[in-house]
C-alpha cells in the first residue's frame, strides 16, 4: 500500500472493474505507456461496490496520478459510472478518462460521466493525451478523443489501425506496477494475490495473436469496428514475437497450464504462418497445452492436426443457431449447418475439447427454428459441452439499430447478465442434448405439449448435477490423450477457480 503523498503528479492511473485480472486491454496500455516513460500504475477493483470508495480514495490520493483512466465493457458501466462520480467529487483537479468497447460503442452516453473518452484501439492516443497533459499542451485534438463542449458532444476521428502489432510492447500477465481490491483494502499486487484473482488461479496465460475477425457478426463488436474503422482485417503478430512472449511467460510463470489464445479466431491463421508457428513452438520448447477459439469454415484437418500435434486441447465454436435464417438474416453469419457439422466432427476425431457456443432467448427466433438448433446439436459427435448466452443488444451494434428500429423490447446490455438465460422448456432441452441419449431428447421434443414436462423437470437437475461434471471430466480426460495426472491438473486449476469465485463474493 502506498502510504506516502507523493507530490509528483506525472503518473497514471488505470483502473479496471473486472472480476478478473485477465484485463488484457489495460495491460496493453499500462507497458505501451512505460515503453514511453510514462509511470503508469495499474488498479484492479474486482468486486468493487460504493462502499470501497473511501479506501480507494485514500489510495488515489497518495499515488496522485495526473489522470485516472477507466476501461470498461459495458456490463461494467454502473461500477464505472459510481467510481468515476466519486473521485470527481473527491478530487476534482484530476480527469477521468474512460476507453475500452463500452465508452466507443456509447460514447456520448460515457461523456455524462466522464470527463474525456477514447474511441477505439487506442495505445498510441492514449499516450499521446497522457505527454500532452504533462507538458500542459492541448489535447482536444488528439485523435480517438472524444469530449463535451458547451454540452455539445465533439467526437475525433480514429487514428488507423496499429499495422504491425509487434510493435506494441508485451502486457505484463501479472503487472508489477499493480495493486489490487481485497476485502475492502488496497494492496500492491504478489504472486499470492494474483493466484486468488487472475483466472484459474493464474494457470491460464491469455494471449493476444491477433486483433479484428474475418467476420462481422450483428451481435458484435466487429461489427461496429468495421463502421468504425471501414475495415475489421485481421491483424496477426509475427510468430517471432510471439514465440518471444511465450518464452518468457513460462520462464516467468512456470506454474502456466494453458495458454489461452484470446483472439476471435485463432483459426483463421493462413497455412504458412500455422506450420511456421508450430515448428518454433516445438523448437523453443514452449510446452504447455492451449486454447482457442474458431470459426467452423476455417477448421480443416490440416491445421488441426498440427495444432493438435503441439498441444491444442480445447476449441470454443460458434454455431450461435441452427437457424440457416436467423443466422443469415438476423446474426449476418454465413456459415451453414453442413459446415460447422463438418468442423465439429473433426475436432472430434483430433479428441480435441469442444465448447460450443449457443445464443438462445432471441426474440427474432421462431419456435422451429429453436427446434433447428437442438437438431444441429443432436448431430454433434459427443462429448462435447455448450456454453448458452442469453441475446444482449449491445449498444452500436447492427442487431441493436434492428431491434430499435422494429420496436422490440429487450433488456438493458448495461444491466444485463448474458449467462442468465431464461427457464424455458426448450432452453433446458438444449442445456440437455450433450448430456442425454439423442432418443430421449427427440421424446423430449415430440412431446412438449404432452406431458414430457414430468420428465423433463425429473432429469433436469440430476443431469446438470451429476451428468454435466461427469461430462466435463471425460472430455479433459479425452483431450489429455487419457492422461490421469494432465486431467487432474486441469480440473483442480479450474476447480480452485470456481471455489475461489464463490468465496470471494462474499
Ligand atoms: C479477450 C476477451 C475477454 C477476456 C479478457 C477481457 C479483457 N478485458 O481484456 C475475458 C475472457 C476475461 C472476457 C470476459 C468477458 N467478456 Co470479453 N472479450 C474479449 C475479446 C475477445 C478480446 C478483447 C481484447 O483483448 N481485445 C484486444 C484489446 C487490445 O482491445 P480492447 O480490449 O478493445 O482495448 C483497447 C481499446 O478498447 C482501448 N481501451 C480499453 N480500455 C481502455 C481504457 C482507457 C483509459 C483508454 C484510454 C482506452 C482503453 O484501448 C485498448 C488498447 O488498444 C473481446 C472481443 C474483441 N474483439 O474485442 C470480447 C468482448 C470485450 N467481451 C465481451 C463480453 C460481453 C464479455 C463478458 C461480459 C462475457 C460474460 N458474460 O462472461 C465477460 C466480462 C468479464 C467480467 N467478468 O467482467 C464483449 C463486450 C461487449 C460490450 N459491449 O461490453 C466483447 C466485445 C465481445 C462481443 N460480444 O462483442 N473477455
Ligand atoms: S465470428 Fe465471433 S468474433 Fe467474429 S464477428 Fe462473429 S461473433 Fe464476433
């Protein structure tokens, strides 16, 4: 804890409000400013509630940072919205500045509360601003700043793209300058800490190889990034660079388990880069198993079995629908059913851990056309788990102009919980088709309006219980190649996780 009132004022301050530590966007801007000589201090305010406020102004008072920058996504936008009040009222002299997807997509909703926002990817503005603020020069023309004037809102247009990523310094996983929320205390980030909060226990390196996506689905934000910036182009780094910040994350953090690749699609990689890749992963003995995410047209046997070869273990893939309507008309996705069948079948043959995504509760989906996605999802070869996201209408989204302009009602994205997907008959039947025999689920199905209700609501919590570990488990078991100490290495990391979830709240 910082404990001295410094009066140098030529500091940082970047505050996140996750539950986690894996805020990648805030690290990235934390080492790009020290790679300018700017003294930059991260502060992760997980769990945060009002009634943190006057030890984390203790806290702001003695590192008495130039600006406080704020990162939010829009879930986070109460927290941000209380916080950024807070030290305004506490200290007025000091700007609150807020970036990340939430301030780009409602920008002029975030000016009510904060003093200037940055659209966009937005290292080198940021740095920018900060050099301009500590030489007293002007900043209202900086590029990817936004600010309120005479209570007009003036938003400047984005810089281009960073081209080559590897110019960007490497985050830090667990930033030094760091400190960290814990029961209502501030303290200088450790080891023992970070353990408690970085996602599965600190066992999991998230990395970064890309940015954009090949896609620009109505749901997302690549999608307002491709209005944004005419372009949603992936950007990849060079496998040199990676391989580089590999390196030193398992010298640094040998305890790593996973590398999770935080891209949109990891797999949509071309061939050369995918061989070149792998040979300098085996070479520079990198050795520790990863995950990522990927499209189903860009899975092909080749790149799994490569991928595979050097320690591929779980894919998160979207199907989102088997609706080939909703998909094409609704989610702007032009994947078809045979595609992602295909691309999961192959994943199954690799015995590589599948996590499909679903998003269910859409308002623009028919009863039959649910039905379409149980059917996709009774072909999946199993075993294999889903992840189901309750539809949010993200701000600056295309689905979100839709649903306005066609009236339809939906949930704040700034309240709303996208793991709460609401109870309905055939919700639950989906959360059930990886876990029960095909058959049974057809019965399920045929007889909704039946009397299957009985037996649906016997399984149910019998299968989510029992059933869907059980499931969890032999997929790991699969994956590590029927490895026993692999397997329990992975389940205890990702055990600790959910404990240490729930101890924590409260
Ligand atoms: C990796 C990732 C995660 C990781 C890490 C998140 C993180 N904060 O880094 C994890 C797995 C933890 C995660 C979790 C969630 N995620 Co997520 N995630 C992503 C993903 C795929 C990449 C983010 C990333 O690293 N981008 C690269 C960095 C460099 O870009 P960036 O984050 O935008 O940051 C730049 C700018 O925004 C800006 N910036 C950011 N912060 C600040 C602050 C200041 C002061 C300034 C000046 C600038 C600035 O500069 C940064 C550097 O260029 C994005 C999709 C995407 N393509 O962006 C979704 C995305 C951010 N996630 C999303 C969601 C919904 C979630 C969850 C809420 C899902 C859930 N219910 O579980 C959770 C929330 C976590 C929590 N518990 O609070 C949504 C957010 C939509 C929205 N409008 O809010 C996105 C956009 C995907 C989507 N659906 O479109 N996520
Ligand atoms: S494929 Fe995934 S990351 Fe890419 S635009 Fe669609 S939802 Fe977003």
């Amino acid at each position: 804890m910082i404990n001295s009132m410094s009066k140098k004022t030529n500091k940082v301050l970047l505050v996140a409000f996750q539950d986690n530590t894996d805020v990648i966007s805030l690290k990235y801007l934390h080492s790009y400013l020290m790679n300018h000589n700017i003294e930059s201090y991260i502060l992760f305010l997980p769990y945060y509630s009002k009634d943190n406020n006057y030890k984390i102004l203790e806290f702001v008072k003695a590192l008495n940072p130039a600006v406080v920058g704020v990162s939010l996504m829009t879930i986070q936008f109460f927290y941000a919205k209380e916080f950024t009040a807070f030290i305004k009222k506490e200290l007025p002299g000091i700007p609150v500045v807020w970036g990340g997807i939430h301030p780009s997509v409602a920008t002029a909703q975030c000016l009510e509360f904060a003093d200037f926002v940055f659209v966009g990817e937005s290292e080198v503005a940021f740095a920018e601003y900060i050099e301009a603020v500590f030489m007293n020069k002007p900043t209202l023309n900086i590029l990817n700043l936004a600010y309120k004037e005479g209570g007009k809102v003036f938003i400047n247009k984005v810089r281009p793209y960073v081209d080559d990523l590897d110019t960007l310094p490497f985050p830090e996983y667990m930033p030094l300058e760091s400190f960290i929320l814990h029961k209502n205390r501030i303290y200088k980030m450790d080891k023992s800490l970070f353990g408690r909060y970085a996602r599965y226990s600190g066992k999991l390196y998230s990395l970064s190889s890309s940015r954009g996506c090949p896609f620009s689905c109505s749901y997302c934000c690549n999608n307002f990034y491709l209005k944004l910036y005419g372009t949603s182009r992936v950007r990849q780094r060079s496998v040199s660079n990676i391989i580089e910040e590999l390196k030193l994350a398992v010298r640094t953090y040998p305890d790593i388990v996973y590398i999770s690749m935080q891209d949109d699609n990891f797999f949509c990689c071309d061939m050369e880069w995918l061989k070149d890749f792998a040979s300098q992963f085996k070479k520079e003995k990198i050795g520790k198993r990863f995950i990522c995410s990927a499209i189903p047209k860009y899975v092909n046997e080749e790149k799994l079995s490569i991928l595979k070869e050097i320690g591929l273990s779980w894919i998160t893939v979207g199907l989102q629908t088997g609706s080939q309507r909703v998909n094409k008309e609704v989610y702007g996705r032009f994947v078809s059913n045979e595609a992602f069948l295909a691309a999961a079948r192959l994943i199954r043959k690799y015995n590589i851990a599948c996590f499909y995504d679903i998003i269910v509760d859409n308002p623009y989906e028919t009863e039959s056309e649910v039905l379409d996605t149980i059917n996709v999802l009774l072909k999946i070869p199993k075993p294999f788990m889903l992840q189901m996201f309750s539809l949010c209408f993200y701000y600056g989204t295309q689905l979100y102009e839709k649903a306005l302009k066609d009236k339809m009602l939906f949930e704040d994205s700034r309240k709303k919980n996208m793991k709460k997907y609401s109870n309905t008959y055939l919700n639950k039947i989906i959360r059930l088709t990886p876990l029960l025999p095909s058959r049974f689920i057809k019965y399920l199905v045929n007889n909704r309006k039946a009397g299957a209700v009985f037996w649906l609501n016997l399984v149910y919590l019998p299968s989510l219980f029992i059933l869907e570990p059980l499931t969890w488990i032999t997929i790991i078991l699969v994956s590590s190649g029927y490895n026993v100490f692999l397997t329990i290495s992975a389940i205890s990391a990702f055990l600790n996780t959910g404990f240490r979830k729930v101890v924590l709240k409260n």
